[in-house]
C-alpha cells in the first residue's frame, strides 16, 4: 500500500471506490427542549446535517424518521434546511419511516426526494391541532380567584382559567389555517403527482400504515434503510451515522443543574408519549 492509499482510507467518507452514504436520525418529537436535552430543533440539527451533505464521497443521504410530530415551526425550519443543502450539494435525499412520520414528522418526510416505509409504519396526519384544559368551574370550586393584569386586550390569549371567548377563538382559527395551509402547500409541492388520493382526505388529518402509504403515493416503497441502499448501491455500501446517541445525559450535569435538567427531560418524555399514544403506539 502506498502512502497516499494509506491517506487516503483515512478520509471521512472515502473508502477506496465504495459507496458512502450519510445518515442522519430524525427520532422524537418535534421541537426544541430547553438546555438542548431533546427534541427535533434546527438548532439541534444543522451541524449534523451540514456534516451529512459534506461528507466526502457521499452518494445520497438518508433520513431515518421516527417522529409523531411536534413544533410545526421547526418542521418547517429543518425541512428548508435539507432542501437548501440538497440543492446546494446536488445529492439526493431518501428518507425511510421506522415506528411513525406523522404530522411533523411527515412534514420532515417530505423533505426527502423519495420516502420508504415499513408496512407496519404509521404515515400522514396532516393537519393542526391545539389542546389544551378548562379550568374555570374548578377554581370556583376552590374558592380561587384568577386575577391577570395585562396591557393588551389578547394578551390573556385563551387563558384556561376563564371561559373560551369567540374572539380567542377567531385567533386561534386564523393561526391554525395559516399553518395548516403552509403544510398543505409543501406536500403539495414535494409530492405532486404521486398522490392518488382527494384532497379532502388525504388533508383530512387521519394517518394510514405504511402499505396503504405506498398505495396511495404518500411514500414511494416499501423496506427497510440497509436493504433498500444495498439494492440501488451495492452491497459493498457503507452507511456512516453523523449523529449517534450522545452519552447518558445526567453524566454532563453539575450539581446545581440536575434538578431542571430531569424536569426537562421526563416533561419532554411525557409530551412524547402522549404524542405517540395519539397513534397507538
């Protein structure tokens, strides 16, 4: 072996003619985690993304997805992201679905040029909600008065210890349809013509397994990463992971920090859970 054979195998990305393909795990919900301890952020995501479209000699990236959605904001956020870079680098996108791509998480799906899916997968939910708790008859009960000072007549902006108002209402209509309709554009626009679905389902908010998905054009395959990448690349490809699990997160804590830290995260873990009972799973 030469020296520069011998350089050259220790190149990121380059293993003398094999195929190399980046990967990046989009798992959990969508949204930013105060001190960074979870959740699906561009914040989060742009260095490893960025280390994914740079890798050198990467054939295409993939995206592995297991999210129930989140922050439509973020979605948004990170989806532009891989878009900017898959353009700025010329390399195609394909993103494989493993428990859930749904809500955020399809949005995040959309991204990709091509989407697979396990038959088992839960695909779609495209579509807003907000909910929340009243607690109006509850504090009276308790013999508890609700007392909000503000300078602003909507900055007690459905406030749960008061009744709904049809003017918070309103708002709250026009915020959702205004997100709604940004989703519906980018599916639109990333899938176009290999839906084979009405609109007034496929935007109807239910979600579909990952077979009935691929029927219908919300996912163009069915498989697995490893055997759907072998099968276009050959069996000598190389998957390299850009952002592995980090270590044990109380293991970078000081003492001072733990106590918010575990707030943070088992909050976070509830908020997952809930969101993914929604699905069943």
């Amino acid at each position: 072996m030469t020296l520069l054979e011998d350089r050259l195998r220790t190149l990121p990305g380059l293993r003398f003619g094999r195929p190399v393909v980046a990967v990046v795990r989009l798992a959990g919900v969508v949204g930013r985690l105060p001190l960074g301890r979870g959740g699906l952020s561009l914040a989060g995501l742009d260095r490893p993304l960025r280390r994914a479209f740079a890798m050198r000699g990467a054939r295409a990236v993939a995206l592995v997805i297991d999210s129930p959605g989140g922050s439509a904001a973020q979605a948004s956020l990170i989806a532009a992201r891989i878009r900017a870079l898959a353009a700025e680098k010329e390399l195609p996108v394909l993103a494989f679905v493993e428990d859930i791509a749904a809500s955020g998480g399809y949005w995040l799906a959309c991204a990709a040029d091509e989407i697979h899916a396990d038959p088992c997968s839960i695909v779609g939910s495209i579509g807003v909600i907000s909910a929340g708790f009243g607690f109006t008859e509850a504090i009276t009960r308790l013999g508890i008065e609700r007392r909000v000072h503000t300078k602003g007549e909507r900055k007690a902006f459905l406030d749960p210890f008061r009744e709904e108002r049809p003017e918070d209402l309103a708002v709250l209509d026009e915020l959702q349809g205004d997100v709604y309709e940004r989703f519906k554009a980018f599916v639109r626009e990333r899938r176009g013509s290999r839906l084979r679905i009405a609109e007034e389902e496929l935007f109807s908010g239910r979600v579909w397994s990952g077979e009935t998905a691929a029927a219908i054009g919300l996912v163009d395959g069915l498989g697995e990463m490893r055997s759907v990448l072998r099968e276009r690349y050959g069996e000598k490809l190389r998957l390299r992971l850009v952002n592995p699990p980090r270590q044990a997160w109380w293991r970078s804590l000081t003492p001072g920090g733990a106590s918010e830290a575990l707030a943070d995260a088992l909050l976070y873990r509830i908020e997952e859970r809930l969101l993914r009972s929604r699905y069943g799973l």
